[in-house]
C-alpha cells in the first residue's frame, strides 16, 4: 500500500517543476536558436512595419558581407558606421556568426540584429567603436547601452536579450523614435512577414533575401509634374518588392529573382499587357558591344497604347487624341487601325548614347526623359504585319511635310528622313516585315549597318544572355551596360551615382518569369578587380557610347 502523502508530494514536486521551466531560473539555458528560413523570418518581431528596406541573412556572414559592400558605396550610410568595426560589433553582443540575422532601415536608424550564440556571456563595455558607451535601462533587456560621440552626441546604441541582439546607427540628426526602446518588444507593430514566406517557398534558394518598401520610398522620391506622381503612384501599388539574391558558380554574377504581388485590395495600373503576334527578327547588327543599353518590349499593341495612355496626364490625353484625330484628316487613314494594328507588339530599343539634356534634368524627372526617350541616341525597331498600310500612311505624311519629311528608295527599304535647316530630326526605314525609327546620325548609322546585313547575336555579346532575353513572343527585358554608364556619369555627374556602379560592369532584367507577371530576373556582372578573372576583348575593343558632346542630331 502506498503510503499516505507520498502521492501529493510528487504531484507538488511535479508542479514546482512546470512552473520554473514556465517562469525561468537563474543560470537556465535557453532554448537553441532557430535556423534557416524559419529562423531568419522570426526576427520580423525585431523589424517595426515603418521599415523601408530590410535585408535577410540565413547566416550572419552573409549580411556582413553585403553590408561591407553597402558601407563602401553609400555615402549616407559609409559616414554614418564610418569606424565601426564588424567583428568588434559581433563580439560585444554574443552574435552567432553562423545563425540568422537581419539589417533593416527604419527612422533614420541603421538597424542590425539576430540570435546570440548559446552560452556565450559578454562584459558590458565602457566604450565601443571609438564611442563611450552608457548603460541605459530598456524593460526586457538584459543590458542596453547607448553610444556618444567625443562632443556627447548620441549616435547609437545596442540592446540584448537572453536570445537577441540589436544594434542600431542614426543616419538622420535626432530621429524622433528611438529603436532601441520598441526593438524587444514591437508586438503588434512589428513587420508582417508572410508575404515574403510565400515569396520565399516559390523562389530558388539564395542566401540573402529583402523586402523593399516601394510606397515609403517613393515618398521621397523628387520631381514634378506628371513624372513624379506616376512613380509614386506606381511605388505605393507595389507595397513591398521582394527578392532574393546571390552569386552564380562562377562569382562574376550576381543572381536576383524579384517578386511585385501588390497590395491586397488595392487597384494597380500595372497589368497584364498580353501577347505579341510575332517575334522578333535577328538584332545582331543593332545590340552590339558599344551599345549603352537594349530594352525589349512584348505586348498586345491595343493594351500597351491604352498603357501609355493612362500614363499620361489629363491635358496630354486630350492633346494625343486632338493629333490623331488631326492626323486621320489630314493624311486620310486610320492611324489607330492602319498603323497601330499593323504592329505586332513587339518593340526593340536600342540605347547607344544619352543627349547633354539629361545631365540637366534631376531625380525622376530625368528618369523620365529617357523613358520617354526624350535624353538618349537610339533606334527603335517595330516589326510589322503588313507593309503597305504604313508605306501609304508615310509616303501621305510626305506630302503634307512641305519638303521636310524626304522620301528615298534603296533596295528593299524605302528610308524616310525629316530634315529641318539641314540637320536630321528623325529617320524611319521601312523594310519588308518591320519599321526602324533613329533619332540621331550615330543611330542612323547603326540601322544602315543592320539593314545591310542583319545577323544573330553570335558571340558580338557573349556571355551576357541578350539572345534569352530577346527569344519567344512573351516578356521582356532590360540590358545596360553600367560600366559605360559609369564613365559618363564619371565625367559629367552625378559622381555619387557613378560610385554605386563601381563593381558592376552591366545588368540584365527579365520580366514575366515563368509565365508570371509578377516576377522578374536580375543579374548583375562583376567588374573584375570585384570578381577576378581577365577582362574580354570584346570589352576592350568596344566604343564608347555618346555622351551629348560630340555631333548634333
């Protein structure tokens, strides 16, 4: 028989026991940290919903390596961590190097935090990164300390738990939220992750992964007019951008995949645009190495109109239709039906230089200039389905021009140039199956060459993946060569810009992957003093793209 009060003893003793394990004790382990991708999305409790930029690290060693790279190219960010020392930062916190972390900005704070590596205790320091630090009180904090500079100015701060750490930067004067006091304990206010798990369990496996607030960024955004309320109003129906990223095998590449699903519940003027009916014809001859940049467009042409359409302002709408309206009279044709429905929505553009205009414009506006293609040399070519109807709608053009628009047959093409006081406005050759429309005589020269004798892309671009981009009847694409990019600006500003393209020579990005509008390819090439290797000859024997300063149009 058992004896009396054995039974209540062991269930009190079985009680005491539930309760430290809830409560805690003193010396207690805590549990392992979290890993991997589950471990990384966790530390969105650390991430308040007003960040505008924040980067995931599975492993610490990879944000610190995009960090260093982030502190070399951004001013704002460089002065503001200017001595501060990595190592000595994950030192004074007990940081795993190997375990997840995140950096983030938000209230003009750089913010970097994580999971501390089990059973490594750390001395709070009396100074830290050339700046004495203080101890501050913050409730469920450990230790918290905040960082002065020589003048008493407080510049910092950093924050641990029993499991986290935080530490954050200021790159704004006096920001008015302190992270430091909120990063332990955000609650309700903190960042909603699930979006980026959705992103993340449909997107190839990268090591560093981001959510980039577009809305909160476009708030910042410069520029009047129509320019700048189309790019915040296209930035705040993106919400947050997605994407992930790392290096090919071979390091000279840095591989993106971008994810834009939108905000729930909110109309967006960013839609499907349908398919083309044809392909494209080869290009070689147009994208070559010297070229500044390609853009290639795929669409329904009657969708894609009524995009450019809706870009535009009130007044400009009206104005559009006026001249069309104008143009039916006075040429006697259908312009939306027999020149627009010839197209078969596909679109090449060729960038092979930028006008001094653009050096004149700033932030979106001049953005805007060369979407619009008002600030660059280029050359467009619109294959078409029928000749005919486009060769009557010109050669009637002609004939109102008052001797302005000039009319010459060569071969197979007829080539229609427009010519005010003796210089070349605009030139447009019409071939069998497409139309080639140049802006400039360096444009005008490249056409001439490519309708001489039109070839594959071969190896004139290899290695840069152009003839994937250009392939098939559906997406599109962007390639710009950013080391030519850099030159220009090198010479004739913005120098800050030309600093943030130092390690990439050029970049590629896909849209409509894998079918999906909602998410695009980006690949960068390192220069090689970033990635090693010898430079190409294609690349040495390449001219230089037009700067504004040699001949006028």
């Amino acid at each position: 028989m058992m004896r009396s009060g054995v039974l209540p003893r062991g269930v009190g003793a079985l009680l005491v026991l539930v309760l430290v394990a809830g409560a805690g004790c003193e010396g207690c382990q805590p549990p392992a940290p979290p890993t991997g991708q589950e471990g990384v999305l966790l530390l969105g409790e650390m991430i308040p919903q007003t960040a505008q930029v924040v980067v995931f690290a599975e492993e610490l060693a990879s944000l610190e390596s995009a960090l260093n790279g982030v502190m070399d190219r951004a001013p704002v960010v460089g002065e503001a961590l200017e001595g501060v020392v990595l190592d000595e930062v994950w030192s004074s916190v007990g940081a795993g190097a190997g375990l997840p972390a995140v950096g983030y900005l938000a209230h003009g704070q750089v913010v970097l935090a994580g999971w501390r590596e089990p059973g490594v205790e750390v001395e709070a320091p009396s100074a830290l990164w050339g700046m004495e630090a203080r101890a501050h009180e913050v409730e469920g904090a450990r230790r918290a300390l905040r960082l002065h500079d020589a003048q008493g100015e407080l510049q910092g701060w950093a924050v641990v738990d029993a499991r986290r750490w935080a530490v954050g930067w200021f790159v704004e004067d006096k920001p008015k939220t302190r992270l430091d006091e909120v990063v332990l304990a955000l609650g309700e206010r903190s960042l909603e992750v699930e979006g980026h798990r959705r992103f993340l369990t449909t997107s190839q496996a990268r090591p560093i992964s981001a959510m980039i607030s577009a809305g909160r960024l476009a708030e910042g955004l410069s520029g009047k007019g129509q320019a700048g309320v189309l790019a915040q109003r296209m930035a705040r129906e993106l919400g947050w951008v997605h994407l992930r990223a790392g290096l090919d095998a071979t390091r000279r590449q840095v591989e993106l995949e971008v994810g834009t699903p939108g905000v729930r519940g909110v109309a967006t003027s960013i839609e499907d645009l349908g398919e083309a009916a044809g392909d494209l014809p080869p290009v070689g001859g147009l994208v070559r190495p010297g070229v500044l940049g390609a853009v290639r467009i795929s669409a329904s042409p009657e969708r894609f109109v009524e995009f450019v359409r809706a870009t535009l302002s009130a007044d400009d709408r009206l104005r559009l239709d006026q001249w069309i309206e104008e143009l039916d009279e006075e040429l006697r044709v259908d312009v939306m039906g027999d020149v627009i429905g010839q197209l078969t929505g596909q679109a090449l553009v060729v960038i092979y230089g930028l006008e001094s205009s653009f050096f004149e414009q700033e932030g979106i506006e001049a953005l805007a200039a060369v979407v619009r293609l008002k600030s660059t040399r280029d050359a467009v070519l619109l294959p078409i389905k029928e000749r005919r109807p486009v060769e009557d709608m010109l050669n009637s053009l002609t004939q109102v021009s008052r001797g302005k628009l000039q009319r010459q047959v060569i071969r197979h093409m007829i080539q229609y140039a427009w010519i005010e006081d003796g210089e070349l406005k605009w030139a447009l050759i019409l071939g069998d199956d497409h139309v080639l429309l140049v802006d400039s005589a360096v444009a005008f020269d490249h056409a001439n060459r490519w309708e001489r004798s039109p070839q594959t892309e071969g190896d004139l671009m290899e290695g840069r993946g152009i003839d994937a981009m250009l392939a098939g009847r559906s997406g599109g694409g962007i390639y710009v060569e950013l080391g030519a990019l850099r030159g220009i600006f090198e010479e004739k500003g913005p120098e800050e810009l030309a600093r943030w393209l130092t390690p990439f020579e050029a970049v590629k990005v896909r849209a409509g992957v894998g079918e999906r509008v909602d998410r695009a390819e980006v690949v960068l090439w390192l220069e090689d003093a970033w990635a090693g290797g010898e430079p190409s000859a294609a690349a040495d024997q390449a001219p230089t793209p037009a700067t504004g300063d040699e001949e006028p149009k």
